[in-house]
C-alpha cells in the first residue's frame, strides 16, 4: 500500500532573538508534514500491514524533506521528533501502525545515525487540531539542551478520514540553554542515551 | 526566587472501548497542571539552574495528587511523561527548569524506574494545549506503551506564568497490535529494553 497523500507542509523556524539578546548561532527547526488518507477508516481492522508500509514510506520522504528544508547535511541535524493525529473516523492505533514499527529506520538513514529513540506523540483530533512534536538529542537521549517540542497545526487537516503525520528535525537545542545536565559536546552518543 | 502556586489542574481520561471488542481492562490515562508564577518572566536571567531545586517538592506533590485522583496505588503505573508550558513573557529554556523535579517527583514516588521520562515544552498563551509524550516506566521501547496526553488549562498560562505538567497511564494503548518489544519480555537494565 502507497500512501495516498493530499497535501505536504514544511515549516522552519528560526530563532534569532530571545529576551533582547541575539541567538547566536541561530537554533532552527523544521517540520515536515503529510496529510494521508487513513485507509482503515471506518471500521475496525486487525491487521494495520498497510498503514506501517506507509509509516516506512513516510519516514524517508519527510526525513528528507525536513533536513532539507533546513539546508544542512544529514549528520549536522542534532535532534528529532515524530507525530500524528488521526481524523475522527480513525483509530489512535493507526497513528501507532505508522509512527512505530517502520518509520525509524528511514528517518535515521536521512539524518546520518540517529543511536537514540525518536520521541513521538500522537492523538485523535480534528482539522486544526495542533499537536506537539517532541524533540530530543538523536544519539543520546540524556541530552539535555535538547528536549524540546515543535507545535504543528494544519488549518484544514485531518479530516475524519485522514491521518496528519510529522517529522521534525533541528541542527542545534534550545536558545541560551541554562539547566545543566549533559551536553551535545560531552556526549558519547554510543548506547543512545548518554 | 520564588513560584508562587495558583492553582492545580487534573484531567482523567478513562477508556474501555476503541472500535472492536471491549476491552478487557480500562485505560487510565491522567495528567495534573501546576500554574505557578514565571519569577523570570520579562527579562533574560542568566542564572536559573538553583531553581530547580527549589521545584522538587512541587514535582513530588503534584505526582501524589495525581496517583491520588487516579486512585490507583504505585504499582499499577505503566508509564509516564511530562510537559512545560511557558506563558509569553517567558521564555522556552523556563520551561526546561522543570525537567530535573517533574522526573523526580514521580521516580521518588513510583519507586526504582528505569527508563527516561519523555517530555515536551513549548511556550503558549492562555488555553494553550500540551501533548504530553507517554512511555513505558522502564523501557523506552515498548512499543504498546507509546501514548500521548493532551493538557489544556483555560485561563493558563498568563504571560508570567509557567504551566508545569506531569501525566500517568496503567496500561498500553487500547488494541495495541504494533508488535515490537512488549512489557512482559523487559529486560530492566538499561531503561530501553
């Protein structure tokens, strides 16, 4: 099964000042947004195959869309995230069925390693119904200057049958983070987590 | 330095059924909202990593609230996560302060917890809503476990205000029919597997 895809959204942001002071380097963020058909709408289907083929299919084509609308190359992108909100005539576990089980691994080949788990959320809602995609460090998830989050909302999506669904990516943290805990520069980014 | 506490929000998600047959055990999934004072909003402060100290004993009251509303005892605890919402005088890294006292608060109460608590934050006007990433206690890739729940108190946060967020669930997602690894084959090492 191919997706069967309505429109694509791509948004970055950049920060370049924060409180009167200049972000320097700037941080920057991009998401990468499907709209899909949801094709098990409806009903109750056991076997979610189909939309997991899609999840695969997704992660490579907004991976790659993502990091290159931020114009840097695959391993200078620094944290990633993961969504979806599924329309009303859907179940959540259509968003499990695409986020899970395959979308990973593309989204990993389109930023170069990616060592640590990619943070997700995902929700039923409505067309314009804004969901957080939260962002962690790519290969050590202890980060902490990177945990962050990126709100995505489409005016007009997901309708009932459709699923929205959302990659974003950065090439640094939070502006001027000041918590403490590890850095990207101390981590040694082999078991994922620190 | 100091949060000055207006008030505490709860949210109870209770679901048995999910298109297909019934469930066999409800899905408890809650979250509690504490509003509190921004005492760095309007300014850049350079200084913020003291205050997360003073925030643990609001990260371990706010977890006892919601296991209380939940009326389920540590045990029954599944999974967790939690959030920040920064009113818009703030700025996102006032957010972050809450990483260090929201994990423990819920550690010290659930006990010897393995895995990472996932988190999101963001900044956001009055009535904003908050998606907050759920995972498994203790390990990160279970993948029935992975949930969501949103937060939205309606008249937090104010500009000066930070929304400081903690949800937990008792189980996996309803149907939860992704494969991966499942909660009876943890190893409990790591914190992912």
């Amino acid at each position: 099964m191919t997706a069967k895809i309505r429109k694509i959204i791509t948004i970055v942001e950049d920060t370049v000042r924060e409180m009167d002071r200049d972000v320097d380097p700037v941080t920057r963020k991009a998401a990468a947004i499907a709209i899909i058909e949801n094709p098990c709408a409806g009903e109750f289907v056991e076997e979610l195959e189909g939309l997991m083929r899609i999840g695969e299919e997704l992660g490579d084509l907004l991976g790659r869309r993502a990091v290159n609308a931020l114009g840097v190359s695959p391993k200078e992108i620094q944290s990633y995230g993961k969504a979806a909100v599924v329309g009303d005539a859907g179940e959540l576990e259509h968003a499990a069925a695409i986020l899970h089980p395959r979308l990973g691994k593309p989204l990993r080949a389109a930023v170069e390693k990616g060592a640590a788990l990619v943070p997700s959320a995902k929700k039923m809602g409505a067309a314009g119904t804004p969901i957080d995609v939260p962002l962690g460090h790519k290969d050590a998830a202890y980060v902490r200057s990177h945990f962050d989050g990126m709100e995505v909302r489409i005016h007009d999506a997901p309708r009932g049958n459709e699923i929205l669904v959302a990659v974003a990516v950065t090439d640094s943290g939070r502006p001027f983070p000041r918590v403490g805990g590890l850095t990207h520069e101390d981590a040694e980014s082999n078991d994922g987590l620190r | 330095m100091t949060f000055t506490e207006r008030k505490t929000f709860i949210a109870l998600d209770r679901s048995t059924h999910e298109f297909g047959p019934p469930s066999e055990k409800p899905l408890l999934v809650a979250g509690i909202c504490g509003v509190v004072s921004n005492p760095f909003a309007g300014r850049h402060v350079e200084e913020l990593e003291p205050a997360m100290k003073e925030l643990e004993p609001l990260g371990l009251r706010l977890a006892r609230e919601l296991l209380d509303a939940m009326a389920c005892s540590p045990d029954a605890i599944e999974a967790y996560g939690k959030g920040a919402i920064v009113g818009t005088a703030g700025e996102l890294e006032h957010g972050a302060l809450w990483h260090a006292p929201g994990g423990y608060g819920m550690r010290q109460l659930l006990g010897d917890t393995r895995a990472i608590v996932p988190s999101t934050k963001k900044v956001g006007p009055l009535g904003a809503t908050i998606d907050i990433p759920l995972a498994h206690v203790n390990a990160a890739y279970v993948r029935s476990h992975f949930n969501t729940m949103q937060l939205q108190v309606p008249d937090a946060p104010r500009p000066d205000e930070l929304v400081f967020c903690l949800a937990m669930a008792t189980g996996p997602r309803i149907h939860a029919r992704m494969g991966g690894l499942k909660a009876n084959d943890i190893v409990g090492k790591d914190g992912l597997r």
